[in-house]
C-alpha cells in the first residue's frame, strides 16, 4: 500500500520481536509499528541502506530499517545492515540542544494521549535544561498531497502488470489506491518532483538551526482492526492519519526515528537531518535517558 499499513494487527508485528527486526519505510512502516508497540524505530534516508531483495513500493522513497528495544539497538542494527561495525553513540549533553517542535499540519487531529505524550516529552526535555522551540513550517503543507502523485504513480508504475493480471487478489481499498497512479501525466511526475525538490532544499535552511525536530509519531492510537474492514469511512480517515506524520518525513527526505514516551503507543519522532543517522541516533540517545 503506498504510505504502508494502518492496522492494528500489522502493528502488533512488533511485539514479537525478541531484540530487533528489520522493515522498509516508505510512509512509516518501521515507525508506526514501533511506536504503537513502544519500541524504538529507525528510518534510514533513502539511499543510505541499500535495498536489495526488498520488494519494491517506491523505489525513490524505500527505505530499510531497525525496529528495536532501544537506541543503542538501532545503531548496532544499522552497522550491520552496512556491513560496518557500528559508532559508538556519544550522546549529547541536553543542554547543548536546540530543538524545533514541529507545528504544521502534524498536530491537526491529534487525539488527546498523543498530545498528552507530546506534551510531557517537551515538558522533560525542557527540565533536562534543552531549548525548545514551536516553528511553522508550510513546506510541510506544500509537500503532504504530493504523494498522491508521486507515490501512486510510481508504485503503479512498478506492479502494475502484476496488479492487472489478477485484480481480484489485492485489497479492494489498496487496488483502488493503486491504480490512481495509471492517470497521472509524465510530466505532472518530474514536475512534482522538481517541486518538492525545492521544498526540501527550504526545509534545509528553515531547520538548519536546529539540532533535532519533534513532533508525535501518530496523532492517533492503534485503530479498530475489525472496525478497519467494516467501515470504508473509517478506514480511510485512521489510514490517513496514521501515515500523515511519518509521510513528512519521506517526502523531505529525511531521516528520522521513533522513541517510547512513557505513554502507552504514543511515538515521540525526531527528524535529523539527510544522511545524518548517526547523529540523530546521539541525540534520540539524549531523548531516551531524558524520558525514562
């Protein structure tokens, strides 16, 4: 499914895990279930983690990454996804940190134990002596609605042959999705991405100050898993919502992880900045002993 899965069940995947599992993220399929099940997610940048033998969605926006127990996992997890022994993490003093909580969008709809999360985190971090910042962002705004295009074309693109061939295999909610991406002009694609390619170098240069931004992994729980396949209305607004914050920071092109609040299924998810895992990894390691 373009943005990945909204079930409860799928979530419930990472449960099992004994210490890390491997996923590919192309709209929060490491994050959301890592934060709906309190683990700690890592999305690598697109690009940093090479993909083979991962069945493709969106090639230009899969990503490979750890869920894990902590911190310290995922660094450990992504050294060997490279091949590499990993860094050791050097977390930063929290009073060294300057750190943006994102406003744009990704707090519409928040529903209150998210916002209760959100609200906490900041309150601790704040208390461990870090800077916290509110900032708007419209390219955030600007980016969102481009993965109707860019997702579904591409993802069309690359299944469809497959999809057409047996239609009646795939969900009906997800064949539909899918083959919304046949409609889209070639043109409308490279200009859409020309277009975010611009937001992303704006983005670079709003963030540029900061060492790290905020922002709730989901602005909801867990959604109804029975409701899921009864209700088409319901379906479509909890799928929504769950991929929304996540899909920000595919489309930026980011990397970005997900951390345990203390409250249960509420993610506290950092952005860093592209190709910069190592230092996001420090600073979630900040994050974690701040909110433990």
């Amino acid at each position: 499914m373009p943005g990945g899965s909204s079930s409860g069940a799928a979530a419930s995947v990472a449960y099992e895990l004994a210490a890390c599992g491997i996923g590919s993220d192309t709209g929060g399929s490491v994050r959301i279930p890592s934060a709906w099940n309190d683990l700690v997610g890592l999305k690598t940048t697109s690009g940093r983690v090479p993909t083979q033998g991962v069945v493709p969605l969106c090639a230009r926006f899969d990503t490979v990454g750890p869920l894990s127990r902590s911190v310290e996992d995922c660094a450990l997890m992504l050294g060997a996804l490279e091949g590499k022994t990993a860094r050791e993490l050097v977390p930063p003093a929290p009073e060294t940190l300057r750190i943006g909580v994102l406003q744009t969008v990704v707090l519409d709809e928040l529903r209150d134990a998210p916002r209760a999360a959100l609200e906490n985190a900041v309150a601790r971090l704040q208390a461990a002596g870090t800077k916290v910042e509110a900032f708007e962002a419209p390219e955030v705004a600007e980016a969102l609605p481009m993965s109707g295009i860019l997702f579904t074309a591409e993802a069309y693109g690359t299944w469809g042959k497959e999809i057409e061939a047996a239609p009646e295999k795939m969900f009906a909610p997800i064949l539909e999705r899918f083959r919304s991406g046949k409609d889209f002009k070639a043109a409308d694609y490279v200009a859409t991405w020309q277009r975010l390619d611009a937001l992303r170098s704006s983005w670079a240069l709003r963030v540029a100050g900061y060492d790290a931004v905020i922002l709730p992994t989901a602005p909801i729980l867990p959604p109804d898993a029975d409701r899921l396949m009864v209700d088409e209305d319901y379906y479509i607004a909890e799928n929504l919502l769950a991929l929304r914050n996540t899909r920000v920071g595919n489309l930026l092109g980011l990397c970005a992880m997900t951390l345990p609040t203390g409250v249960p299924s509420c993610g506290l998810m950092l952005f860093g900045k592209p190709f910069r895992e190592e230092a996001l990894l420090n600073i979630a390691k900040t994050f974690e002993d701040a909110l433990s």
